[in-house]
C-alpha cells in the first residue's frame, strides 16, 4: 500500500529526495517509441525547460536530473530557511509566475490599499503558499501536470499520462545523496542511450561538465562547495571535480564494450564516504532495486523512523549492507 507523502519526508532529518515519475501504458515521454518508430525526442526540452524553470521559482534546488524514454529521475534538495527569509511580496511573485492566485494577492502585487480584514486574511495565504513553495508534491505536480496536458494535446487523447503518485526516497546523509546523484547522472550510460556522462544529453551531468569546461558551475544546479571551509556557503559537500572525475571513471565500468578502472584518487573520494569500491559500483549500477524507501546508514534510518513515528524500519538491512557508520559502525 502506497504511504501518504507525509510520511515519507522528514525536513527534520533530511532535505534531499530523490523523485521519480514515469508515464503509464508504456507511453513514451520522449525518445524514439520502439513499436511506432514514431520520435517524441522534442518533449525532452518541455521537460528540461520547465524543471530549470520551477528551480527559479520554488526554494527547492535540483541537485541532479535526467530525462529517459519513459520516465523521470530526480534528486532534489528542499531550502526551508530561505523560503522563510522570503517578504510576502517576494512569496506572491513567485507563486504568481505559476497560479493565478487570488483576487487580492493580484491587487496587493498591484500596490492597491487593502483593508484590516483582507490583509490578515492574504496573510494566511501567503503562508499557504510559502509552505507549498518548500512541497516536493507541489513541485511536481507543476512539473508534471503541463507537461501531460501538451502531450495529449499533441497525441490527440485525454487521460492519464503520467502514473498516479511519484515516487520519492528520503536520503539520509552525505554516501546516499552523492550515490543517488551517480546513479541518476550514470542512467543515460547504462541504459545505453549514451556512450559517455558528457553526451548524455537532458542530463545534470551534461550541464554540470559544459560548465565546468568553462571552469564555471550551472547556475541552475545546486553547486558542489567542496569541505575545505568551518562555514562553507550552501551547496553539496564536495569538490565538482572530483564529483565529475567520480563519475567518469565509474560510467567507464559500468559500460560492458569499454574497459576502465576506479583511480586512486577516486578511492580517497570513497574511502571518505566509507564506501568500497565494489559496494559503490553496486550502488550505482542498481539503487533502485536495492532500496525502495529512505536510504542511509542504519542509525540515521533509525532517527528518521522515529520522526515520523514508523514502527517498521523499511530497508533496514539494504541500508545496513550497503552503507556503513562514518565511524566505522554497521
């Protein structure tokens, strides 16, 4: 039975899900449909497009992405504080670039002169709204629903095309943010739908090395800041390129027609994650069959549990395998 989202995200322990959605009937979302012959490779920019866009608008940071034939993979990061830091007119503007809103919120972004009574009432609203703002549901739903709406404008049908409920993974600390990222990135390559993480078109992975080619980071994407600085600004706990170095190297395995090997750079990069080599091409070849519900190490799965008051600890042995204490402790 599926879980209520309530259930499922935990701001408490974590801010990073990874977020998946895929088409129903086997349609296709973008790509070449294998039984038609017929290319809807041009929905990739609806989709891309429209997930940079959202990224502008709701104090939720992608971290990575990548756009396949039927479905959609994402890793996203949810910034509370500042969503909260954000004036009521600065929340309404952002909301409006997505709803109508209401009757007030429209005059008040006018500069109209509201009264007592409707301002403490567009008040409650805009605390609705900031709240939705910081919604991964939200954020999907703007995703998604646009999307379906063109697609069956253009396949000349009504119904559903995505499936119902998006599924989402809390992941619980640094290993299982930076493995759930790879796999995301390295879906292109072992999917053979690319040869490379830099051809991967529609990819994180793609944007994050142009950018780095200039020596730049997308601006887009939640920046890596490295772990070099007591008080680094917001961003991922790592170094870009090492990140992308990591990921190079592990595309070059998982590939079966090209040889490659983990440099000893990389494995310092692994040994900080506690992760082994083997352990770590595992993960990135097949997290989504070995974990269906929150991942990390056993003790932070144990404090998200708690949280949300799950008497079951779900994946409690995938987690406890695969991913060890920073300590050293299973």
């Amino acid at each position: 039975m599926a879980r209520p989202r309530n259930t499922q995200v935990s701001l408490q322990d974590t801010p990073y899900y990874h977020c998946i959605s895929r088409c129903v009937r086997k349609a296709y979302l973008c790509g070449v449909d294998f039984y038609t012959g017929q290319s809807y490779e041009h929905r990739r920019d609806w989709i891309e497009g429209r997930l940079l866009m959202l990224a502008s608008v709701f104090s939720i940071d992608i971290c990575a992405y990548a756009v396949m034939s039927n479905h959609l993979h994402l890793v996203l990061g949810v910034d509370s504080k500042k969503a909260k830091e954000w004036s009521a007119e600065k929340v309404l503007t952002r909301w409006h670039m997505l709803f109508k809103g209401t009757l007030l919120s429209q005059r008040f972004l006018k500069g109209d002169n509201l009264n007592p009574s409707e301002f403490a009432f567009l008040m409650e609203k805009v605390e609705i709204y900031r709240d939705r703002l910081i919604d991964i549901s939200w954020f999907m739903r703007a995703l998604n629903e646009p999307i379906a709406r063109k697609a069956n404008q253009e396949d000349k049908c009504t119904g559903r095309f995505w499936e119902g409920r998006f599924k989402s993974q809390a992941l619980l600390d640094e290993a299982a943010v930076l493995t759930c990222m790879a796999y995301v990135d390295l879906n292109p390559v072992r999917a053979k739908m690319a040869q490379t993480p830099e051809s991967s078109n529609f990819t994180s992975i793609q944007r994050r090395i142009q950018a780095a080619i200039k020596g730049e980071q997308p601006s887009e994407l939640l920046p890596f800041v490295g772990n070099e600085t007591l008080m680094p600004p917001k961003g991922l706990m790592f170094s870009a390129k090492d990140y992308l170095q990591l990921v190079d190297e592990t595309g070059r395995i998982i590939r079966e027609d090209k040889r490659g090997a983990i440099s000893p750079k990389c494995e310092v990069i692994l040994d900080r994650l506690n992760i082994s080599q083997e352990n770590w091409l595992k993960l990135t070849t097949d997290f989504g069959c070995l974990f269906k519900g929150p991942v990390g190490t056993l003790e932070e799965l144990t404090r998200y549990c708690q949280h949300l008051k799950r008497k079951r600890r779900q994946g409690a042995r995938s987690c406890t395998k695969w991913f060890i204490h920073p300590c050293g402790l299973k």
